[in-house]
C-alpha cells in the first residue's frame, strides 16, 4: 500500500451527507449480525494494520513528533490488541445481556408475563479522534473497536494533528472491513471542524464520544444534548490524577517514589490524560533535592503539535506566577527561569525548540494551594507537575476536598499505615474511577476490569469507562421484549439458545 495519497482536505457537505447515509442505512444490517461475524471483522481490520505497520510507523512518527519505536510500535500493538480483545468479547456473547423471565402465574408481586431483556445497538455512532495517541485513541482506537463491536456503523472525526495518518488507517480499516464481509457504510473518516459539528448535530448519529480538552469537549456536549433530540455524549476531558504520599512510604522507599513519579509525570512528554498532575508529600519530606535532580535529570521531548506547545507555556506560566510557587527544576533555556540564567547554561543543555520542553516541577505549601486552589488544581498538559506538601491528615483531606475529579488517584503508602489509607480511600474513591496502590497511573491496561474514567470533568458520563470489556456499553442500549412468540425474539433470548451465550433464565446465570 502506498502513502502519496493526496493532501489531506476538509470534508465538503455533500460528502458528509453521503457518509451519514451509508452509516444510517448500514446500522439495521450490522444490528441482525451475529456476535461471530462482528468479531471477525475486528480480526481482519487488526491483522491489516498489522500487516502495514513499517507504512503506518513512519507516518505517524512524522505528524505527532512521538519516536516511531519503542513508542509508537507499542501503541500500535495495543490499538490491534484491543480489536482482537473485543472480537474475544463478542465471541463469549456476555456483552448482548440475555435475561429470560418465563411466565409464572405464581410470582410473588401477582402473575408475572413472559418477559427478556437484551441489549441492542444504538445505531451510527461519532466517534472524535484524541491527538496524543495516533495509534490507541485515533482511527482505528478503543472507541473505534467497542462501537464496532456493538454492532454500530462508525463515523470517524480525524485530528488535525495527524490527517494523513488518519485518511491512511481509515483506508485500511474500510477495505479490510470490506474485504470480510461488512456492508458499505459501515466505517468512514471524515476531516474538519465543521464536518465533526454539522455530524454531531445530524439526527442520523445516534451517540458519539471524544477523547481531548475540557473546553472542545464541552463545546461538543452542549451541542449534543442541546439537539432536539439528545444523544449520548462520552466525552473524556480534563484529568490532573493526584497522588497522595504517606509519611511512612517517605520514610521507607522515598527515592523509589521520586524515580517513579518524575518517570510517570515526563512519560510521553507529559501528554497522557492519567499523567499525575499533583503529588501530595508530607511536611518536611527531604526529598526537594531528589526531585529536583530526577526532574532536571530528564531530557527534552517534542510536544505534539504547536497548539499543545502554545497551551502547555501557557498553562505553566500561569502556574508559576502564583504566590508561593517555586522552582524545582525547569528547562535551563526557559528564560523565565531564575535558577539557571541563559549565560551559564551549557548550550548542549538548552532547548532548541520551544516545542520540545525539559519538564518543570513546582512546588507549593498545603496552605499556599488551599488559598488558590482554583488555579493551582488545573491540569497542565505536558512535562509538568506541582508538589503540594501537607502537614498533617486533616489539611491533606481539606485539599483533597477540593480537587475536581479525575481519571486516577493514586496512593504511594504502607499497609502498617492503615488509619491513614482507610481515611484517603473515601474521598479518592469520589474523585476518580481508577485507585491505584504503589503504582504510578500512566499506563491503562485493556482488559475486562479496567476502568477509565471519572467523574466531571474528567468525564462526561462517570458511570461509563472508555478502556476495557465494559466500553462496548456504552454502544448499547437495553430493550425489554414481552409476550414475543420465540420465532419473534432475537437469538440470544430464545429457549434454545442458538448463539449458545451466558443466559440468566429465570434469576438463574446459565452458561453454554
């Protein structure tokens, strides 16, 4: 397969039309298909991107500025996993909710009908691209694969930051669909703002999902339920992922955690929505030195694209100017920098480009941040983070009161510390949808308990994940059939079960 495809261009209004009509006229096909055919179209689109990665890696390292290996052959590996996790998904069938109530003249509440619940899917679904994962979150992405999966056409809003990526995967993706079988109409990417506006507001889509900032995925949720009829809107927006530090793990391990933290707050230059964005350590906690060699220890990456760039100075600045903020470490070529004046640098130590930033790390006193904490809770996307130190379990709970919520929250702590955790996982467990114990938050596996979000803002819908086996309902929507004769109920409710899936019959879980 060649690259020299044409310049990439905005989507004309009689394309879209065009795209929203195959999409609308695809969905009741895909809905009587069965879990098998479904998974394996997810298999054939896996294997063909497989199959293309020395063409994809190139590309996508040259559009998002992230190195082609390890970084991007990872994530490529991750983006087929989950096609093919999705595809084992369907094959067990549990995700169709097959639930049978036979009549029963006896039931306790009076005569009970005949009654079964199964899940259905919603129908073509909008799907917007994230920018910082070209790969796992873009075209062919977690959202891509569960909308897939549940048996809906989707229509894929490309990122600018990587459009020839974008149109090269969703060419792959639509022909290897085609080639297993799939119905025209099925998939298709579509590019420009307007395009993804006027998508949203079509009454053809019947639920969408973004991964990316607070005020573009703000914009699109208002759109969505400001329609005359509302859709489901998954959005995944702002996430800072506070980690809470004990004073015993200080004491027992408090190198371990500085060489954790600073890996996982510079990991991918600071551009992963579970980056931990505030570290909470306790007063006089003698590691100011440690994190200052270990942050200033770590090399400058490039940022995804100039708006990323222009947004993380932004943001930072901003972050530093308030009182009682220092400097643990930052780039020596930031002229805004007092630490390190540009004369006495070494210049193989300055950053050539302004878009490739050494990581800052900031700090400030319990006291200082509960007076801004506005500000100074922010997310800063990019190689930054702030310390907040506590001086004692009473602030350190003030302050956790008065964060927004986020995907992760993490404690580095010990199990002889038990008055202490038993008091943080309340109000943890209230800020984020993943808790995580002596491990850093970047990093979401795909698997069947994973769970990736979070109450607003971090997402829109808290009661939803967009990583793992449970993506696949947000996709799907219950319906409850009463009094059907059996030819007339969809295969998995019927008596004889010819999907041969986990059926509840009766309150009793009946496995094939």
């Amino acid at each position: 397969m060649t690259t020299d495809a044409p310049v990439v261009v905005d989507t004309t209004g009689a394309q879209l039309a065009e795209i929203l009509a195959a999409a609308s006229t695809a969905a009741p096909d895909l809905a009587t298909r069965t879990p098998a055919e479904l998974a394996g179209w997810l298999d054939a689109v896996a294997s063909a991107l497989d199959a293309q990665a020395d063409t994809l890696l190139p590309l996508a390292e040259a559009e998002s500025h992230l190195p082609a290996r390890p970084r991007l052959a990872g994530e490529l590996a991750r983006t087929t996993f989950q096609l093919r996790f999705f595809g084992n998904l369907l094959r067990e069938g549990g995700h169709l909710g097959a639930t049978i109530d036979h009549a029963d003249p006896d039931w306790p509440m009076g005569p009970r009908p005949d009654i079964r619940r199964g899940h259905v899917p919603f129908g073509p679904v909008l799907v917007f691209a994230a920018s910082n994962f070209p790969f796992a979150f873009s075209v062919a992405g977690g959202d891509t694969a569960a909308a897939l999966a549940a048996g809906c056409p989707v229509v894929l809003k490309a990122h600018p930051g990587h459009p020839r990526l974008s149109q090269l995967t969703g060419r792959i993706v639509a022909d290897a669909l085609a080639e297993a079988g799939a119905p025209a109409g099925v998939f298709a990417v579509i590019h420009g703002v307007e395009a993804g506006v006027s998508a949203l507001r079509d009454p053809r889509i019947s639920a969408a999902s973004f991964t990316g900032s607070v005020p573009g995925g703000r914009a699109l949720f208002d759109i969505a339920a400001a329609r005359p009829v509302p859709i489901p809107f998954y959005g995944e927006l702002g996430s800072v992922n506070p980690v809470v530090v004990t004073p015993g793990a200080v004491a027992e391990r408090g190198a371990a955690v500085v060489s954790g933290y600073v890996g996982s707050f510079t990991l991918g230059a600071g551009q992963f929505c579970t980056k931990p964005g505030l570290l909470f350590l306790p007063a006089g906690h003698g590691l100011d030195a440690a994190l200052a060699e270990a942050a200033g220890a770590a090399k400058a990456q490039p940022l995804l694209n100039e708006h990323i760039a222009g947004g993380f100075a932004k943001g930072l600045a901003t972050l530093r100017e308030q009182p009682g903020v220092s400097v643990l470490a930052a780039d020596p070529a930031d002229p805004t920098d007092p630490t390190d004046p540009t004369e006495d640098a070494d210049p193989g130590d300055r950053t050539e480009d302004a878009a490739a930033p050494r990581p800052t790390l900031i700090s400030v006193s319990g006291r200082d941040f509960a007076a801004n904490i506005e500000v100074l809770r922010a997310e800063c996307f990019g190689p930054a983070s702030l310390v907040v130190t506590y001086a004692d379990t009473a602030e350190l709970l003030d302050l956790l009161a008065g964060l927004e919520p986020s995907l992760t929250a993490t404690i580095q702590g010990q199990e002889d510390e038990a008055d202490l955790v038993e008091a943080l996982l309340p109000p943890l467990s209230r800020l984020a949808g993943r808790i995580l114990w002596n491990e850093w938050p970047t990093g979401v596996t795909v698997s069947w308990a994973q769970q990736h979000g979070g109450p607003y803002p971090a997402t829109t819908a808290p009661g939803t994940t967009s990583v793992g086996a449970a993506a696949i309902s947000r996709f799907l929507r219950p319906v409850a059939w009463q009094g059907f004769p059996l030819a007339f109920l969809p295969p998995a409710l019927r008596d004889d079960n010819p999907l041969k899936v986990p059926q509840r019959v009766d309150g009793e879980l009946r496995l094939p």
